[in-house]
C-alpha cells in the first residue's frame, strides 16, 4: 500500500493552505487528508503524534508550566465547482477561493506549519486536526477524543481556529434543532374535503416564524445576537394524496447565558400547542475572556474581541472548565458559501500572531 504524501510546510503558509483546499474533505471523506496531515507530523522529534479515526493529535512534552491548545476541523461542508483552488490578485490584494478557504483549511494550514516548525515554544502546545464538526454532534471528532482520549483535551488554554477575520471572537451561540409536526388525515385529493391536509396546517408555524424578532442578548460585555429559522420542511405522500403529516426543522441559535434545556423550554413555550421532537443540541460557551491567560492573547492579538454567533466548539473545551476563544483568518460570513475566499493577509496575520505569543519569552 503507497503511503501517504506528506504536506511540505516549507510552502508559504498560503500555498500550503492552498494545497490543504485542493484535498477534498467533505464530512465522513477526511481519511486522505487526515493521513496526509499525520505523515507531515510523524517526522517531528518535539512532537508525540497520535491518531484517533481521522483525528490526529501532535502535542509537545517539554515540561512547561502551562499548555495551551491549537485545534481545528479539518472537513468541509460540500464542495460545489469550488476546488481546486485559486488565488486572484497579488502582494495585499491576494485572495484565496475554494471551498474549506474560510471554514477552515486555512486555520488548519497555519497550525500545520507552526506545529512542526516551532520546536521549542514558551508554553507546551497541543495541535488538533479533527473530523466531522460539520455534521450532527454524536460524530464530532473532538467529541470523541474527549471520550477516547480524554488525556489530549487537558489544558490552560485553547484556541479554535474558526474564521474569525482575524480577530479574537469569544464563546459561541449555542443551537438547537427541532421537529415541528403538524398531522391530518389522508384522503383522495380529487375528494379534499374528506381529509385534513397536514401541510396547510403549517401555515401558523410560517407566521410565528415570519414574524419572530431575535433578540440581541449581553453576556460578560459581548452581545450575541440570536435567531430562529425553518431549514427544511417536508410532508406529502403523493401528488393525489391529502398528506397526514407535516414536519419542519427549526433551528434555534441561542445566547450562552442560556442552557441547552432553557432553550428547550423556550422553543416549546414559541410553538405552544404543537408537536414537537428535538433533534440535535450543543450549547454554547461564554466569552471565556476573564482568565489571565486568555487575556494575555487578547493583548497579543491587539484588537477588541467580539461575539462568535454560530457554535464552535470552544464550547467542548468550555464544558471542560477550559477557557477558550476563537481566532482564525477568514470572513465568518463567507462560510459554506459558494464563493467562499480568504485573504493572504489574514492567514499571514494570524500565523505571526500565534508564532510571536507561542515564542514569547514567559520567565
């Protein structure tokens, strides 16, 4: 069996980020890139390298007096025309595109490049690249390690790379999802009158939702503003049949001074009356902004923090008593679209950023 082509992290950190958008990785299909990232590691005599399914763990054993976490996702959601990569523009104006660009190969390339060449950084660091975080949480591969390996999640300190343009976005919205079913009776379309159409029923859960107003919630001086929204619905059972049932999924992005329960109860008080079936849930994190350490990134970073709105899993290492932000090259809007890009600038701000505060002098 040929093995696996290691990355060279000789590349500037954009070609290598370029290289690491070129092998495809949707959710479930990360084994190719997982061994790839692996074989660039295994080589490192500063690094303990570990695999666990498609997650591999490069983490330094040099007895300082704090660790501090480095981790990223290393799948996508689905490509759509948008790999292989390009870049358009040179010098300030360089801008990569393709899909994993913002969310978040880019992150991961950076952390790839300073996990091998950085042998001998001021704080011991763990370097994370794992599976499934765009998919439902049961698969999550961080998820896993923390029950697998729970050993490798220890620490000071950890920072997600998620796209953040490039500054430090504290804790992360937590979200819900939910079944919402309507039910009815079948008939004989040419015979409606005989039936009750389950689809037509939710027509009051579209008006609840139409005309929701989410609210923008303060939690430790970050606002994190919240939203309710239909992502799917289905019902029908064929085109000459009154449908007994009507499902639609709704997602909830909740504020983190709320818990996944709160929001439960909340969602259920919104749909008063209607069935309804949860889903998925994680909850969200707060800020996690207060620590000393968390702060001394803060300063390093040089800008004012902000709110992350979508989940991330700063929540995990949250739940684990780990404070933790998220910092990353990319515009967080521009995730899992079509025309997902990132700017040079911003992968090569971040990596000075974490090569300058994983080097500084800490005596």
């Amino acid at each position: 069996m040929a093995q696996p082509t290691a990355f060279d992290t000789a590349l500037s950190v954009a070609d290598l980020a370029r290289a690491l958008i070129d092998m495809p990785s949707v959710s479930g299909g990360e084994k190719a890139l997982a061994d790839a990232i692996e074989a660039t590691l295994l080589p490192c005599a500063h690094l303990e390298v570990i695999r666990d399914a498609d997650a591999v763990v490069a983490r330094t054993t040099q007895g300082r007096a704090r660790r501090v976490i480095i981790a990223g996702h290393i799948d996508t959601v689905p490509i759509n025309a948008n790999v292989p990569s390009r870049c358009e523009g040179t010098g300030d104006e360089a801008v990569i595109w393709g899909r994993g660009a913002v969310d978040m190969k880019a992150g991961c390339a950076l952390a790839l490049k300073l996990a091998v060449g950085l042998t001998e950084p001021s704080v011991d660091v763990t370097w994370i690249f794992y599976d499934h975080e765009e998919v439902e949480a049961r698969l999550n591969g961080l998820g896993r390690l923390a029950t697998n390996l729970p050993h490798l999640l220890e620490g000071d300190f950890a920072i997600l790379g998620e796209p953040s343009n490039a500054v430090v976005e504290g804790g992360c919205n937590g979200t819900l999802r939910v079944d919402v079913r309507t039910r009815g009776r079948r008939a004989h379309s040419a015979r409606a009158w005989t039936g009750d159409n389950a689809i037509h029923r939710l027509a009051p859960l579209l008006s609840i939702l139409e005309n929701f107003s989410a609210q923008t919630v303060e939690v430790d001086g970050l606002a994190y503003r919240e939203g309710l929204s239909a992502v799917g619905v289905r019902g029908g059972v064929a085109a000459n049949v009154i449908p007994d049932e009507a499902v639609i999924t709704v997602n909830y992005r909740f504020a983190p001074n709320k818990t996944e329960a709160e929001a439960v109860t909340y969602v259920r008080q919104i749909f008063d009356g209607f069935e309804i079936e949860v889903v998925d849930s994680s909850a969200g994190a707060r800020p996690g902004l207060t620590s000393g350490i968390a702060a001394e990134f803060l300063a390093a970073v040089g800008a004012e923090a902000r709110p992350k709105y979508g989940w991330t899993d700063v929540a995990r290492f949250s739940a684990l008593g780990i404070p933790a932000v998220n910092f990353g090259p990319g515009d967080p809007e521009l995730a899992h679209t079509d025309d997902e890009r990132v700017p040079v600038t911003q992968i090569e701000s971040c990596e000075r950023v974490l090569r300058t505060w994983l080097t500084a002098d800490r005596a």
